[in-house]
C-alpha cells in the first residue's frame, strides 16, 4: 500500500502564507486557485485583513488554520516556526506592496506580489534593490504572461517568423469604470482610483501595466521612450481612466498602446498584435487559446493551443488537449507553476531550469516606470519621454 | 491567531480516492484539477493502475499516501477506515466502471464517475438500481453541462426566452481518430476502438453521448425516437467513428446529432444550436465564455459568461468576471463542485440547495441507451428507433 | 477620337430579355444587377408581369423600351426581330419556370433561369429534354457556385488537397418563415408555399436545392440515396419548412444537410463544410469572401478571395483585391458572366474555355430530383430513396 | 408593348465621362461597376490614358465610343455637345485631380473624384474654391462611407445611443508595401510612393484620409489638433508607410488613428470603434455587414445589413435582404448612388433630398490637411498640430 522505496516522491507542496484577500476581494481568490490547480502550494497562513475580525473570518471561510491580522506578526512568527511559510502571495492594494513584500524578503520568504510593482517608482526602486539582495524568488503576476499562446509568440519572436519587428500594438480596453463607481463605496472602485493607494496612474497603472508588459514579454523589445496622452473622463476621477501611448523601441520599431476602464461595453479586451518583416501574430485575451500568424504572402493561420505547429515554449505550460479550452485562471496559475519550479530549484540548491521564466523584479520596475512616464508625458502634452530607471 | 468562535469553520474537504488515472492517463488528471479548483476535497487515496509498480509511482507522483493496485482492496481497506474516502472518482475506461462503482456505492461511498456510465445497456441498468438501493451520490462526468454559459441557455429555455422548441442541432467534430491511431499502441485509441472496453458505440459513446446529453439539459426535451447512420471510416476500425443521428421529440420537436472522430481539423467541436419559435441559442464549446441569443425579430446578441444579462444559474458557477474566460477545468470543476454540495448535504444530513445540479444515474442511463439505440437504428439502415429504457 | 482599327472592340452586349421580375418581386432585381455588374448584357426587352399595366409600369421603371405582357408574345416577336434578345432570364415563380422556358429555347434564344428548375420533376425531365434538343445556352442561377471561395474550394477538392471525402456537411438556415407570414399576403411568402406555384417541397426547394447543389458542386460527389424527416412547424403550412436529411454518396462518403426557414434569428445561412482523409474546408455565405482549409496535422488556415494561396478558379471570378469583400451579386454576376461567355463563344461559333462553369440542366434535374426523393424519403419514414433520374 | 402615357419614365443614365483608368489601372473599373450597379449612369466618353494608344485601345475594350487622349480636349469638345457628358469621374494620380477636375466643373460638367482630393494643400483649396463658385455636384470617392453599416453607426451616434462620445479608435492596416514594391516597377505602388504625384503624405493620404474621413463621418466630431508619429519603415521610400497618430476633438473626445502599409498579413483592415458614455460600435470593412453594438450595462448586439434593428439611413442604401452580403462595390456604387440623386435634383431643378449623403470638398479639404498636418507634426517630434483649414 505505501510507495515503493523506488518511486521518488514528489517535492512536498511549498507552504504558502497570503496578504490581503480577504472577504470582499477579487484577486486574492485568483491567486488561492492559481497556487491550487497544480498542487504544488499549500495555502497555511494568512493575514487576510488588517481587521482582526475580518482576517479570522476570511481564515475560516479558507480553512486556513494560521490567521494573522498584522502581516508583520505573520512574517515574524513564520520566519521562527519550523513549518512556516516558504513564499507569501501579496493581494493588498498597490501601496501596500512593498511594506509587506519587505517584510517578507528581509526573511528570506519568497514572495509572489501582485502587479503592479508598486505604487511609487522610488518604492519600486527600494523595493527591488531589497529583494535583489535578499535573493529571493520574487515573481509578479503579470499573469497574462503565463498565456500558453503568449509563449507560443514569444517562441516565434524569437525564432525569427516575424523577422524583424516593426509594429507593436497592444490595447486593454474595459468599460468598468465608465461611471464614477468610486462614489457608489465599490470597494475595488475605491482604492483603485485613489492616487493614495492606486499611486499616479489609474488605468494606466492597473491595466496599462499589463499591456506594456506583455508586449514586451512577447517582443523582447526595449523601450526607447513613449508620448503620452491621458484622461480622466469622468468628472472628478483623480487618476487616469484612459491612456493613448505612442512608443518608440531602441529596435526603430515603433508601438502603440491603449489602455482605458471607459470604453462601453468592453469587458477584459487585451489584444496583441506585432507586424515584422516576415509575418505578424494576433492574439485576444478574451479568446487566449488560439494565435493567429500573419506571414506576408501567404496565407494567414491559426495556432491552437495544444495543437499542431506549436512549440516547447507553449507545450510547457499546457495541461488540457487542443479544443479543451484553458483560460485566465489556467494562465494565472502558469505564473505560480513557474515560481514554483524556481522556489523548489531553490530549495534543492539546484540550478533553476533555463525554460522557466516569469514575470519579477525588471518587469515590475519597467511598469510603475511606465506609468511614471506616462503621467510625465502626459503632463507635458505628450512630449517624448524616457523611463526614469 | 486561531480562528474565534464565533467563525463557522468551511465544512473539511471530502476525502476522495480515484481509480484509474496513473502514468499516462489524460482524464485522471483533468478530475484531479477539477477537484482541486474550489478546494472542496482532498485526494487521499488512488488505486490508479492494477499494476503495482505503476500504481505506487503513480501514487508517489501525486503526493498520495494511501495507494492500492486493486480497486476493490480500495473499496474494502477505505470502507474500514474512520478517515477513509467519503467519496470516490472513477477515471477508468467505460467496460470498467460498472464492477468499480459496484465495489464503492454497496459501502456507502459516494461515486463520481467518468461518462458514459457503462460499456453496455444491461451493466448500466443493474448499476443504476444498486446505486439508486444505496443511496450514494453518484455524478457523472458529463463535464460540459458544468459550463455557466450552458446554464445559461438551460436557464432561458425554462423561463421561455425561447418559446416552444422546434430544431435542435448538436455537433461534436473531433480528427484524432482519422487515422488508425490505435495501431500505433496509442493507449486512449486503443481502448476506446475496443468494443470489449468502449462498448458497441465509438465516436457515438466516447462524444455523442456528450452531445445527447448536452441537448437533453439544455433543451429538457425528451427523446421519442432516433434515426442512425453510422459509419466506420477508416478500414479496420472496430467501432463507429462518425455517426449521423436524426431525433424525434416527445414535443414534436426535431433534431440533428452529428458525431465525428475523423473530420480533419477539428479538435473538439462540440457545439449546440436550439431555435424555438421565439428565438435561438447557439454555443461553442471552444469559445465556451460566450452564448448567441438570436430572437426572432430582433438583433442577435452575446451574452458574456459573467456578464450584463446573465443570470443566477451562471452566476452561481461563475468564479471571475466577464472577459475573464473560463475554461474546460473550470467546467469540469462545476461538475465536482455541485457534486461536493450534494455530498456535504448528505453529511450535514440537510436537503440539497434546489438549485444544485449535475449528470448522474438517470443521465448515464440515457447515454447508454442513446448509444444502443443509435447501433441498432444503424443496424436496421436507419429505422427510427426508441431508446430500450 | 474614335477607336483605331487595332483595337478590337468588345463583343457587343447581349441582348437580353427578362420574365417576371416586376414590381414588387425580389430576385428579379437581383438578376438585372447581376447582368449589369460585368457589363455584357444590355436589358432591352421585358414580360415583367402578366398584368399589362403593371408590365407597362415595371418596364417605365427599368428604362425598358420593349415591354410585353405576355413572355409568349415577348418570345414570338423578339425572335422575329433582328436586334431581338438573345437570351431571356426567367425569373418567374417556380411553376412558370418550364412554359416560359420551352418558348424561349424553341426559338432558339438562350435562357437564364432561376432555380429550383421546375416546379415538377415530370417538368424538369421535359424541359431538360427540349433544352438539350435546342442546343441553346441554358444557365440555372444556382448563384452560391458563383463565389470565388467556392471555385476555390472545389478546385483544391479536385487536386487531392482533401484526399479522399468522407464527410458532406451543409446547411441552410432562415428564419423569414418562422411565422405563418403566406397568411399576410407577403407575395414571397405566399408562392414560396403554395404546392401549385412552389412545388412539392418547401424549404427544400427554395433552399435545400441551393444547399444540396453547392455541396455537389464542390465535392464532385454523386449522390447514391438519401433519407429525409421533412417538417411543416408551422400550423396550417402546406409545404416543408424545415428538413433534415441524410446523404450517401456512391464513393462511399456520408453528409447531412439541414434546410430551415423556421431557425429564428437566422438570416440567410448557408454553411459547407467538407472532410476528407487529409483536410477539411469550412465556408460560410454570409461571411463568403474567406475558406477555412483544417488540415490533419497542421494549423487550420484561412484563404483570403484575391489573396495568397489562391489558385485560378478563383481568380477568374474575382473583382477586386484581397480585403475588399465582394458579396452576394458579384457571386450572383459570375453565374451571369459564366453564362456570357457560353453565349458569345456560341455567336462567335468558337468553343467555349473550358474554364467556364455554371450550373445547367444536369444541376437543375437533380435538385428537382432531390426535392422530390426528400418528399418520397420522408413520406415513407425516411426510407433510404434514390434521385429519379 | 409601348410604355403607356400613365407611366412616368425613370430618369435618363447619367452620361458619364471618365478620365485615367485605363489599362492596368485599379480603381477605375471599380469606379465603372460602381456606376453601372445601380443603373443611373452611361459610360459614353473616356480619356483613359494620356497615351493615345492606350487611351483608343482602353475604350475599344470598354465599348466606349467617344475616346480621347487628352482631358482638356475632353472637356472642351464634351461640352460643347448637346449629348455630352454631365458628369465625370476622375481616376488618375492624386496630383493629376485639380488640374482635371477645374477643366470641367468650369464647364458645369459635376465631377466625381477619386480621393483623396489633391496632393497637396493649396491646390486643394484652389479646386474647393472653383468648384463652389461653379455649383457642380463634387463627390469625392471616400467610398467606406457608403457602406450601409456605417450609414447605421452614424444615424445610432446622432440619436444618441453612444451618449457623448468619449473616444474614437480607428485603423487601416494593409502590407501590400511591407517590401519595396516601388523599385519592382508596379504601377500602384510607383505613383502612390512617388510625392510628386502621390503627395506628401503615403500610408497617410492614401489609407490614413479614409479612415480619418470614416470616424468623422460616424461620429460628427471635429478634430481640435493631432499629434503624429509617422515612419518610413521601407528603406529608400520617399512617403510615410505607417502613420500613428493622437487625435483630440473639440468636443472632449480623444482618438487613435493607425495606418499601415507595412502591417504583414493585413489586407484592407479598416476597423472602426466609437465608445460613448452608453454605449460604443465596432464595424469592421472586411465584414462590412455588420456593425456592433456595445452597450455599457447590457449585452453587445450585432445588426445586419437589412435585418431586425435597423433604420432608414442603411434602409435607402441597401439592395438584398440580410444574410445576403454586400460588398465593397456596393458601398462604392452608394457613392456613386447618392451623386445621382444629386446630379438629377440639379438637372431637374429640385432640391435634394435631406437624407442623400457624400462625401465632397469639405471631406477633401480636411482630408489633404490631415495629411499636411501628420506631416507638421511627425516633423516637429510630435507636437500637437491643428488642420490648416
């Protein structure tokens, strides 16, 4: 009945502890599937709030037996028990990355912190050199990134389908904030228009971040500088809900950006699209399996995920046949697999896999420099501007 | 630190085992997330090869501490046991799934079993009277009716939205079986072209019965009679790999099921079309986060898993929002999940939420007979045909 | 000024005369547009209504010089005339089809029919029979051949690119008869399902013959028996509104094909799709400008009307480049150019290009033919029937 | 046989003149159909080519009668017959429009002109300011505006359905120029990369002019300043191949306008989406039947040309029923369509009616200064620039 001394058992799951998330939120419950799906987590601490009656009612709800109300305290005490966490997801608004992620790191506790970065580019700046030095696995969900078909792209790029690139463009349209939803107590709303906790991008911070990001990822271009043109559309919103980016690459490709929280009717609309020399590829988020390649002079095909005429890159990171659909949540936990094989590499005193790869501590720094940019641009109508990094 | 009392603790996962599923099995793996994506059991036991070796390796790959190579030791050891399994999965091919859950639902362990429910007419009947004597819940993997967007339509054709039904047309188009794969020793063609393992029917079992099911809960039409043309395509298959049905309501309703494993670039194309006399529903299973509703009269228009027009019976199995596309697992999940829910009512002693719903006995039984039926119809060249229920 | 005598002028239009398509008809505009699209007929003669005023009216309208109200008279005195017509497009009801036909083509003047042939099969074997005795150009404006996807389709199914066919799968779906609309006085409507004017089958007639003929067209199958469930949905309609009927080809491949005009919410939905041993093709009318090409083995692909990876049946029925989408008429004007170059070649005594293709009598007998087989097929509880040819 | 007394006779063809469009030309046989699709015109003189050959052999293969080498021979010896032309469509180069079309609206002779107006700016103002002082009907061929999906997005914007207009998004991708094609010797790409004849402006006045002129025409917006980055991707090509561009309307609303000529695998993607406070449209030219419509809070609908949802504005313009698509010839014979009714409103001393709609001088004027004005721009880095209007 018991496993054979042959059998090697797996790695036993990487004990998990989470900041924030608590009842009421969305992206925590992301995160706990996420860390779920591939059983390579286990969820057994938790500061879900800050509000001790809150944290341990979020505790129960989860069945998480450690509740913390400080996450301070819960760095503390796991950092001394033999059992403690290994890594800790952070969920709390933008502003209270780095205090937490800090906390954590000091303690050699690797850390898996929700984009963007930071709300402030000093912040994301100390918080970087911090973990850099404390060297631990410091993954940042950018979760898009963990897209089969994304990779499925990024393979292409740079196996040279595309050629040379000379067009990037890249938009994430929603509609959730056309109204002043801030008003109405919405507690997403609420902190995400709040320069205080938000920090000086809205859309551009919350989902700009994501598009900047993923172009990026899938075409390994380096910005040169950008010219932004942002809004806020609805009367007294305090942070962008729109943003017109022009971009240019250090390549001599050029870009475009969309990001906006007013577009009617538009839900989760993330597309990329990248033109080279040779071909172009295509890909909405909103239908993630499938990756449309545009060559020049032939016909244009569509790769499905799982399915013929894709690579490693995308095989790695897929768990279900073509036509059996994965989606945000699969992608999600693609970036939690990753982390995980880093961490476990970590634990083994081995060299991570040279395959894995996931969003850290450049990408984050890049977005809250992105939006920093942004808002200098945009704050002197559109004048060409650099990443201050 | 602990939880107060004042904290109703989330009811403790269902210890759950599996039978099937080891090295080299797909669906195994796909109800192991399933099961793991809201959390709500916890795998303790596998028998998941009736080789040892492989039963144990499989076992140590999954981090299962209790593993036996015979499902019917599984059964007796796990009965004993006072933290033995509440509930089983039974992933194995179809021939086996009838002796499996026998061994399990006479000890009071309730059974989620993978579709169809058996390899024959008679098997599924005398399993179906010993699980409805023993009072197990016993759900059936018939995944797809888990997607929210299916909910949906079944939701709309209820309330009406409709009108009276008149065409159904359901489709399943798969190419994986174009060639004759199981020659290649190709361990899911190999069973599943085996009529000793599969059952007389083979596209018409492994994916009609699917697609019977899907109209049957979407539409809540019964079927009076069917008319089949099946055909074994590539030369030396034991079992159909296409099957053209046409089917006769009890309503006066008709319908056209189409099933193939042979047509060339399809991946898993199963898609629903229902037109009552006041508007229409079509969905597809690979882009499953969206549902057509065309009204006669007036535009179509999408309906958006998550979304603006949805309602309870999506919602309640809906984990993120619109433009967050969900998935085959998290379909899949569903099915788990609405199962988790009878079986807590069940040790809570209370009554099922009403709302709960899932495949289970009456459902297989109905696959089975579909399956039979559409053999015989093909039998007599396409004589209309009842099923023998 | 005037052209030099080496330039060879263009053939001079065909003279062409026009039955039925008065005011208040439909496809009767649709056959002038088409004739005028190319640019080589010129309308000069019309019987447009068997009302003398209303004729008088229509041709007023048109700009018609030579307007009749009798197409006997029209046929009599235009054959008389030296600048007579030279054809005649016959847009009459269906049951006009064969009287009007058999004047024109006695005297020798070409026809221009449109579809389904006859009303009667008896009709159709008669007119064939005169046609054919005639030697007159004879063109049956099975328009959908007409679209360059089309061509191009068939010409990769007669190039192997399919390998060998093993499924036929069309569908045509409305919805304009969802409701007893022939009880309002819809003058469409109300021949479209009367028996007298219609014929026996209904939706079969009107749209089943354009879906039955497209799929020969393509597929270059013949058609070995079939079996129909013909349906009248709608209370007090005396002909079929829907049918769904199973296909044998003699090669041994297999089809469905559906027919409605009861689909609430669908337009004018005519889909093909064919499978073979080594790829499948997927097209659409309402979206025709695009053929889908599903390999086994490879990534599906997308041809693009005028783009790469067309071949020359396509491009010799195409106007404009890729991405300018050309539609119904242009599809609709290539059966009518088709046809002109039959007529010229035949005034100019020369044989025709091979490369000239439009559906004549053959096509017209068979879809009379098939309407007929489907109304006996579904009569007797859809035995397996053959085409009474 | 005659036309009774009592029945008014259509008004006269059009007598049309062209000038270029000869052999080897694109778009003046698209010009032709256009004209010939509706029945209101009669092609009865030509200047095809300043080449005397060529011109005598292009009407030879036209059937034109009246053929001319040089225009203002055309013009002067046109209106001076009593059956000379009224009106002309000029097809040739950008620089070649002024200097043709003040030949004939001086003469009162109405011209139709290819776009975009003129090559440069202040001729365009000259040929605005001749052609008002001589009251000629000048339409210009912006033909996307006649499409009758976008006749349907404008009545919707001017009935308020968007709300206010917060943000325009359009683009016009195409990679026929992803290579130098210009150097091959084709005759296209030659003239529209070469800014004496083409302009100052490549992707931008080619492409770039209709799409600004569609988000004008739908939205009812007015530019308040742009901002443009424009490239040269091509090595060696003398006018911009890519243009993206900012846009800031006086209203509040913000906008994005790409043009591409170098986009790999795009054909004609002219896309255009307008979000308001209620509510956004997407259209697309490539499916150019359909228009999207996305409300803010409820489910996005799609209507068809000709089907449920519809209004007058796309009603006047459309010719088949839904589900019967038309095309790009069609959108450019409404054009075309839409000159007449003013052309014979003027010949019959009438006022036009209200709901005619075309494009004219004042498109074309803003036309050819959005490109002078990408140009200012794209020069000074970027800085926000308004029409030199």
């Amino acid at each position: 009945m018991a496993t054979t001394a042959a059998h090697v058992a797996r790695p036993s799951r990487i004990r998990l502890g989470m900041v924030g998330g608590g009842r009421g939120a969305f992206i925590g419950a992301v995160h706990r599937i996420a860390a779920r799906i591939d059983d390579q987590y286990e969820l057994v601490a938790g500061a879900f709030s800050s509000d001790p009656e809150k944290a341990a009612g979020s505790a129960a709800d989860l069945g998480v037996a450690r509740s913390y109300s400080s996450f301070a305290e819960m760095a503390a005490k796991e950092a001394r028990r033999k059992d403690g966490i290994e890594a800790v997801a952070i969920v709390t608004p933008n502003h209270m990355h780095a205090p937490v992620a800090l906390q954590f790191l000091k303690r050699g506790i690797h850390v898996i912190c929700d984009k963007p970065l930071t709300a402030t580019l000093p912040e994301a700046k100390k918080l970087a050199k911090a973990a850099q030095e404390s060297g631990v696995v410091f993954a940042l969900t950018h979760n898009y990134t963990g897209y089969p078909m994304i990779r499925q792209a990024r393979e292409m790029v740079q196996a040279g389908i595309l050629g040379d690139i000379r067009l990037v463009n890249v938009e994430y349209a929603q509609d959730w904030l056309a109204e002043p939803l801030e008003n109405s107590g919405q507690k997403q709303a609420d902190w995400r228009t709040d320069p205080a906790r938000s920090g000086v991008g809205g859309s551009t911070g919350d989902i700009g971040t994501h598009a900047f990001n993923l172009a990026n990822f899938v075409s390994g271009l380096t910005l040169q500088e950008l010219s932004a043109d942002l809004q806020s559309f609805v009367p007294g919103r305090r942070v962008d809900d729109n943003g017109h980016v022009l971009m240019r690459y250090t390549s001599g490709a050029r870009g475009m950006l969309w990001c906006s929280q007013v577009a009617s009717g538009c839900e989760n609309g993330l597309k990329l699209r990248i033109y080279g020399t040779k071909a172009g590829i295509e890909w909405e988020q909103e239908n993630p399996n499938y990756l449309w390649v545009t060559p020049l002079g032939a016909p244009r095909y569509r790769l499905s995920r799982g399915g013929a005429g894709t690579g490693d890159a995308a095989a790695r990171v897929t768990r279900v046949p073509a036509g059996h659909p994965e989606g945000y949540l699969e992608g999600f936990a693609n970036i939690y697999a990753e982390a995980a094989r880093a961490i476990i590499a970590r634990r083994d005193g081995v060299a991570m896999d040279a395959a894995v790869s996931f969003p850290g501590l450049k990408e984050g720094l890049q977005g809250v420099a992105f939006v920093d940019a942004c808002v200098r641009s945009s704050g002197k109508n559109g004048a060409w501007t650099k990443l201050a990094l």
